[in-house]
C-alpha cells in the first residue's frame, strides 16, 4: 500500500446521459495530515447507489451537487489510520462519507465527514453498505412506516434482485404478506429473487404488456407498492393498486436520474382516487432518530437466517465510474460495492 501518495477520482465535467470514464479525473496528491480533533481514514470499500447519478446534476435536491474538481461523494468503510480525536483510534472500522478516493481526512461530524464507529460483533463490515447500511435502512422504513405493510397484504417491489428491493420484499414476508411479486431483469436475477429471496414471483419488466402481467398474480390489486423504478413500470402498478393501497416512492432508476424530465408522465393517476390509495416519497434521513431501531431489528433477521442478501464486488479505485454504471445497465446482482483496499492495522 502507498502510505505517500492518495489518489483521487475528482469530477471533470457533468454527465450529459450515461457517467462516462471521462467525467472524472484521476488526480494524486500527498495523503492528507490529520489536524487537531481529526482523524485520517484509509477507505477500504465504496458504496454504489443510483441516487449518486442524481449528486452529478447541477440542480437544487435534498443534497449539494458535487462541485466539479470535487471527489466523487459516497458512502463506504474505511479504517482509521491516524487519529487526533478521542472518538476514534487506529484500527478502528469506520462508515460514513468517505468519497472515491483512497484516503480523507477531517473531523467526525463536520465538513461532511459524517463518520460511525462499526460494531466491533458486526460479523461483516461490508454489511454496513448494505443490509444493514442505507438500502437496509430505506427498505425497513419505507416498507413499515411508509407503507404500512401487514398481514394478508399482496405486494410489488420493483427492481427486487437490487440492495434495497431485495430486502424490502423480505421485510415485507417477516410482516406477514400474504404474497410478495417481485420485477428483475435477468433470468438470473428473477431465479435469485424466488429461490433465495423467497419471494413468491419475480417478473421480467422489460417485456410487454405491463399492466396484464402485473394483473395476472394479483386480481383483486396490490395493498403496497415498493417501488424503485418509476416510468412505466409505476405507471402499470398505479393501475394494480388496490382500495386503500399504499405506494411507497423509493427511486426512479428508469429515469437514469438524468436533470431533464421524462417526456412521457403518469397515465393512471386517477386510480389512486376511484381506489382511494395513497403514494408517498420520502427520504431516510427522514427516520435518522430511529436507525438503532432498524438495524438491530435487521442484523436479528440476518442472524437467523431469516434475510438473505447477495453482494456484486467490483475491484480497484480506477474502476469507479464504470461500477456507477452497472446500476444503469442491470449489470449488479444485489448489492454493488468497490473493493478499494485491505485493513492495514488490526483494531484497538
């Protein structure tokens, strides 16, 4: 390991469409030295989610954009190497914001650098990334509080073979569905979904005739929607829902979250009137005073056997922008995670 020299992907340019290789450059500088109340962080595993694409804009939303000449933003694991702050010692494993690059530097909790201590019984500290992390996070409030999923309830997760769809359909299972259909794109994916997942079917959204096939496992309509995917898709759930169903609005990926809007919106609106249904966005960090709460109730579940998730790992810093990707082209089974380096130290 270079202990001199940290690299950095920072932003070049804006993506216009897909992020290409090109919107970011590879920029090496000395590593950081910690200052007073700070800490140094060597980043061991980076976190892909499709909200990242929407950080690239350059438009008001519930973040900054990244500035150009910044590090790309991102959740990860790292280990602290050095350490000026009480809080934190060598050795320690970290999560929080710690951004495509091998090293950062600063003081836990301000400019940016939100960092959390792991748990030393954490049996995985890529768990953290996932399951246990943001898209575990969302999947439990946004399938218990948002949706208010109980038992005998028939429910849709779009993009169900993804981080947080995944987990979301399972919760849904624990809270006593009645039955769980999932959409995936990939014979692969749909296999996974049924076989390990447990969901009861798993349906291929990119074939035709949407709204007949979303009918076809569920007659009388969906009590919740779990949904990810936004377009048509959402627009053919709208059209399944059943009185007093509930929509939660997780993501929007079919949107490839570029700046412009789809040229083609919601059709089926209506019906969440004549069903008296209801659809809802929202954000974890809507729920930031109730996270204890869900991760102890999700490390219980993966414990017993009772949640099962899968990791897509992708190797190497350079290889960024390109691991950013196949969130867009269906290239990621489960959770999408860049290996960047090994611990180094063992912890304190």
């Amino acid at each position: 390991m270079n202990t001199t020299t940290n690299r950095r992907l920072v932003l070049r340019r804006r993506p216009e469409g897909s992020v290409t290789d090109d919107c970011f450059q590879l920029v090496e500088e000395a590593v950081p030295e910690p200052g007073a109340g700070e800490v140094l962080v060597r980043v061991l595993w980076l976190s892909f989610d499709p909200a990242q694409r929407g950080w690239l804009n350059d438009v008001p939303s519930y973040v900054p954009p990244v500035a150009i000449g910044e590090p790309m933003r991102a959740y990860g694991v790292g280990q602290v190497v050095e350490s000026n702050n009480p809080g934190f010692g060598p050795g320690d494993l970290v999560y929080g914001f710690v951004g495509w690059q091998d090293y950062t530097a600063g003081e836990p909790g301000a400019g940016g650098l939100e960092l959390t201590v792991l748990p030393r019984d954490l049996p995985d500290p890529k768990l953290a990334l996932g399951p246990v992390g943001v898209n575990g996070l969302t999947a439990y409030f946004g399938m218990v509080d948002v949706a208010s999923v109980g038992s005998g309830d028939v429910v849709l997760v779009t993009s169900a073979a993804g981080a947080t769809g995944s987990v979301a359909g399972q919760i849904a299972r624990l809270y006593g569905a009645k039955k769980v259909i999932g959409t995936a794109g990939s014979p692969e994916k749909r296999a996974w979904v049924v076989e390990v997942a447990g969901f009861d079917d798993c349906l291929d959204h990119y074939e035709g005739k949407l709204f007949r096939r979303l009918a076809a496992p569920a007659p009388e309509g969906y009590d919740v929607v779990f949904d990810n995917v936004g377009g048509e898709l959402l627009d053919a759930a709208i059209g399944n829902i059943a009185v007093h169903g509930r929509i939660a609005l997780c993501g929007s990926i079919s949107t490839g979250y570029r700046p412009e809007r789809p040229e083609i919106g919601l059709r089926n609106y209506q019906i969440l009137t004549t069903r008296r249904a209801r659809m809802e966005g929202f954000l974890l960090s809507d729920f930031a005073d109730r996270f204890d709460e869900a991760r102890s109730q999700l490390l219980g579940w993966i414990a017993a056997g009772d949640l099962r998730t899968t990791e897509d790992v992708a190797e190497g810093l350079e290889q960024a922008p390109a691991t950013l990707r196949r969130l867009f082209e269906g290239g990621n089974l489960g959770k999408q995670i860049l290996h960047v380096a090994d611990p180094a130290v063992s912890a304190r």
